[in-house]
C-alpha cells in the first residue's frame, strides 16, 4: 500500500487516531466532544495509554477487568470516514508494520447528543439507535456498499420524496447484539444521520433549507414499527463503515433538543456522565458473561 493511501505517523501508528493493535482495545467507546474523552478518567479503574491529536483523543484503560478504548471523532460523518478506516486498519499495524489479522473484530459504541423529532421522547431521554438513516450519502462512495436493507431504503426513499439534488439516502441496522447487552431500557429508535447541523436538520438562520419539512417527513416515518426518532451527525456512517468491515455498532444518545416542543437542554453534563457509565457498565457486563 502507498505511503499515500494509508498515512502512518512517525511513530508507526495511524496518523490521525495515534493507534495499533497493541494500543486498541477490542471495545471502543466513540464520543463527538473531545473534552468529553476526560470523563472517562473518572469512570475507568486504570489508564494505559492515552494521546491527543487534533480533535481526536484516546483513552485506553479497563473498567471491571474489561478493557476498553474512549476515542473523540469531533462532529460529521467526514470525521467518521477517517476514524473508523483508521480503527479498522489499526486491529493491523504494530509497530508500523501490516500484519493479516482476521480474528479480532471491535464492539464499537457511540455515544453522543440528538434531537428528539417525536413530541413524546423528551430532553434527557436516552435513545438507542436500532436503525440509521444516512441523509449524508458517505457509504455511496464506496464500491463495496450495496443497500444493507434494501425494502426500508426504498419505502424511505418513496416516502422522503427527495429533491433530486440531494444524495440518496441509506439504512444500516444496529448491532442485535450490543442493543441488547448496552441499551436493553432505552428508547428504541430510528435515527436520521444528516450532514450538517443547520440547513440539513432543517434550521433556517439566513439561508433556507431545500426542503422545508424535512423534519416532518423523517418523523412520519417508521419500519417494523420502529419511528424515526432522533437526528445526529455520525451514526449511519459508523453502522456503515462496520457493517462492511466486520463490526459490531450502537448508537446510544442524550436527546438535549425536542425540535417539535423547541426546547432545549443546556447543561446535560451530569446526564451525559450517566449514559456514559451506563455503556461502559453495559460492555463490561456483556464481556464477564
């Protein structure tokens, strides 16, 4: 592989995320505010390893004999695209070398802050991905994709009634396994994963967006009697990338805005730390089984 292809830092590790396989755990604990790496000092009983680059830090440590590595992707699924090919090609590089490796695999959650699209799932509610909706078109660019869940693409794409400029849209699946060792009590959901926060979530500040309704369509929708729930920024690419690639993916998230009751939840810190103990007890646990 081209030195070009697959970056490598000066000390052998993935450029942007600073990890190998010795530094990465097999559990992975993905959060969108770098700042927020730092709670998991106060939630794991050691640290290994730890670095910090750009908007990426990374906490390796264990929680209960498990260990696990906490790693900020800052916001989008831009971000995303580089994170989780860099953590895949990482289970592969040690010591800046390539090493085959076909059996490990990552149980890979995100946690992160969503808008609530139904009235009835309030700020400070914890919603559990089941599906993704990507509205940012990412896995398209790739040869390998094709429709993870062709009939629910096609029913949301009838549904949407897209302008034709916009990319079409794709649905991924959680992890079965992870929405029920993780989110077992949590709100069930569909999230939209759209490509930017204002015009792309329907925001209107000085410029318009292409379809006004949006939210309205999204939440009007619902697959195996599960509704679109929730908008965020990252979780179709993260189902994406690990459907493709082998992986196990959750989203679980801190719903801090309603868009149809126009609240908003301004100090979610201590409600973040509790999600955040709650998916960490939840992959301990899944592992001391």
């Amino acid at each position: 592989m081209k030195a070009s292809e697959l970056v490598m830092a000066p000390d052998g590790t993935l450029y942007h995320i600073r990890l190998d396989t010795d530094r990465l755990a097999d559990k992975v604990i993905l959060v969108g505010d770098p700042q927020r790496v730092a709670m998991f000092r106060h939630i794991f009983d050691s640290i290994e390893f730890e670095s910090s680059n750009r908007e990426i830090n990374v906490l390796t440590g264990s929680y209960h004999g498990t260990r696990l590595t906490a790693l900020s992707t800052g916001m989008g699924c831009d971000n995303i695209d580089i994170v989780m090919t860099e953590l895949d090609a990482a289970l592969h590089v040690q010591a800046g070398q390539w090493h085959d490796n076909t059996s490990r695999h990552l149980d890979i959650v995100r946690v992160g802050t969503c808008g609530s699209l139904q009235a009835d799932v309030d700020c400070g509610s914890h919603v559990a991905s089941a599906y993704a909706i990507g509205l940012d078109g990412l896995m398209n660019y790739y040869r390998e994709w094709q429709p993870a869940l062709p009939d629910m693409e096609a029913a949301l794409f009838s549904h949407l009634q897209l302008d034709s400029r916009l990319a079409r849209p794709y649905c991924v699946a959680a992890s079965a396994q992870l929405l029920q060792q993780v989110a077992p009590t949590m709100h069930h959901a569909i999230t939209a994963t759209a490509p930017g926060f204002y015009g792309p979530q329907g925001r209107t500040v000085r410029l318009h967006p292409t379809i006004p309704d949006l939210n309205e369509r999204l939440a009007a929708f619902a697959w195996n009697g599960t509704k679109v729930t929730n908008l965020e920024m990252e979780t179709s690419a993260i189902y994406g990338f690990s459907h493709l690639l082998g992986h196990e993916a959750l989203t679980a998230c801190l719903v801090i805005a309603n868009r149809i009751q126009g609240t908003f939840l301004n100090d979610y810190h201590d409600a973040m730390r509790s999600l955040l103990a709650t998916v960490v007890e939840g992959l301990g646990t899944s592992e001391r089984r």
